[in-house]
C-alpha cells in the first residue's frame, strides 16, 4: 500500500518516475527545437503572440496540466465529501483531503498566474508595483503551504512537497541570477535563464504528481469505506430473523378434503334461463 511507504520513499518515488521522465523528454525536446535553428526563448517564456506562433509554448502546457491535475485533486474530494453527506459516514475523511484542497489551491494559482501573467503584466498595467504584488503572493503562498505541510507529513508526503517546493525556490534563484548577469555576462544570463524555465516545468511536473497521488488516497478511502459499509449492511441483513409466512386457514368440504377457507363467489342465475316446462 502506498500508504506504508516512507516520506523518503514517497520523495523518491515522484523524482523517479515523474520529474526525471519528464526532465528527459523536454531537454530532448529543447535539443531538437534548438537544432533546428529556433531559439529557445521562444518556447520557454512567457506568450507573446507577436514573436511567434510557438511563443510560450511549454509554458501554457506545463501550467495547463498544472490546473488539471488541481482539477482532478479537487474532483476527488467533491465526490468523497458528497458520499460522507450522503451516507453521514466519516469513515473516509482523512488528512488527504484537506492536503489535497490546499495544493490544488496552490495550484491552480501558481499555473493561472503564469499563464496569464499575473504578477509580470497584468498587475503593473493596473499601476500595482510588481515588487508589491510579489510581496502579496509570498505571504499568500507561505498561507498555503503551512495549510498543507500539516496534513501532507501525516500522509508521509512532506518531503515530496518539500521537493517541489525546492524546485520552485531554485526556479526563483535562477530568475534573480539572471537579471543580475543580464548586463553583465548575457551568455550566462540566457543560460541562466533557460534553466530556470526548466527547472520551473519540472516543480510543476511534481506538484502534478502530488495532486494525482492524493486524488487517488482519497478516492480509495473513499471506496474502502463504502466497501466496509456495504458489508456491514449485508452482515446485518443475514442476521436480522426471518419472517415465516402465516399459514392460510383451511376448512373441511363435505367431500372430506381441505380446501382455502376463502368464499368463493356463487353464480346467480337470472330467471330468464330457468328450464321451461312444456
């Protein structure tokens, strides 16, 4: 069961089969784009439609499976909180649940606002300071994680979302790397500023990962305890006495043989069909 496993487990589990695959197939898929000859700013920043049609490419992927697999995490928990309505069975609650709410909340804000550009247009276009709005979305986003820390590490899940959120920071320091060697080694600044896209996709890649495991943990407490439910109600079926069906009362016909003690109805013949007498 998945839930026997260590937090370390867990972690390791999530580098392994979610993060590296998909570190493997973007840096192939960078290597052939850049190949080819196109510059790799293209795909990795943000959208800016009037560079080209490839423009922010990854970045709407990456933030758009970001919010559905938010979508999936929050779906899980609707049907499990509508069956324990349902029922009046809290036998499926479960720190999953709250864990669940409060990353896809992070989630769905993290992917909507890079998709959209939140915090680097949209804000500073209304006269809000983008240092200011910054400042806004870390208190927001220290809220949620300290929502979610809690009842992620009684799931053994602290320190896969430690590694995403490691992901994010070193996302975070790549940014501010760049614009420090922007000026002064632009070489190093566009590496920089590469890696950081990457290193971003490949947090959001966890974060996906954490949402679907925690769908499924609820989603089958969910099913576990509808399973124990059912048995339940069958075990007290059998138990419950039988009624046996009352006899039908019989009564004796002049013949001597038994008969249903019902009144059977007699026909009445009308004086039209008497026999005449001739």
């Amino acid at each position: 069961m998945p839930a026997e496993r260590t937090d370390l487990a867990e972690a390791g589990r999530m580098l392994l089969r979610s993060v590296l695959p998909a570190g493997v197939l973007l840096c192939l898929a960078l290597a052939v784009y850049g190949g080819t000859g196109h510059d790799l700013t293209i795909v990795l920043q943000d959208r800016f439609p009037e560079d080209s049609e490839y423009s922010g490419l990854f970045t709407i992927m990456f933030s758009s499976a970001l919010m559905v697999c938010a979508g999936i995490a929050i779906g899980s928990l609707v049907v499990s909180r509508a069956w324990s309505r349902h029922t009046g069975d809290e036998g499926a609650t479960s720190p999953a649940q709250t864990a669940g709410l409060a990353v896809a909340i992070l989630c769905v804000w993290l992917g909507f606002d890079d998709m959209m550009m939140v915090h680097d247009a949209v804000l500073p276009g209304m006269g809000i300071p983008e240092t200011a709005g910054l400042a806004v979305y870390a208190v927001v986003g220290i809220a949620l994680v300290a929502w979610a820390f809690g009842p992620l590490r009684r799931e053994r899940l602290g320190l896969t979302f430690l590694a995403g959120l490691a992901l994010l920071g070193g996302s975070l320091v790549g940014d501010e790397a760049e614009d420090f060697f922007e000026d002064r080694i632009p070489p190093l600044a566009t590496f920089l500023g590469h890696a950081e896209d990457v290193v971003k996709f490949l947090a959001y890649v966890a974060l996906c990962h954490l949402c679907v495991l925690l769908a499924r943990r609820v989603m089958a407490r969910t099913l576990q305890a509808a399973t124990e439910r059912a048995a339940r109600e069958a075990v007290e079926r059998s138990a419950a006495p039988t009624r046996k069906p009352s006899p039908v009362p019989m009564r004796v016909t002049s013949a001597g043989s038994p008969a249903d003690d019902r009144t059977t109805p007699i026909r009445v013949t009308p004086p039209e069909e008497y026999p005449r007498r001739s």
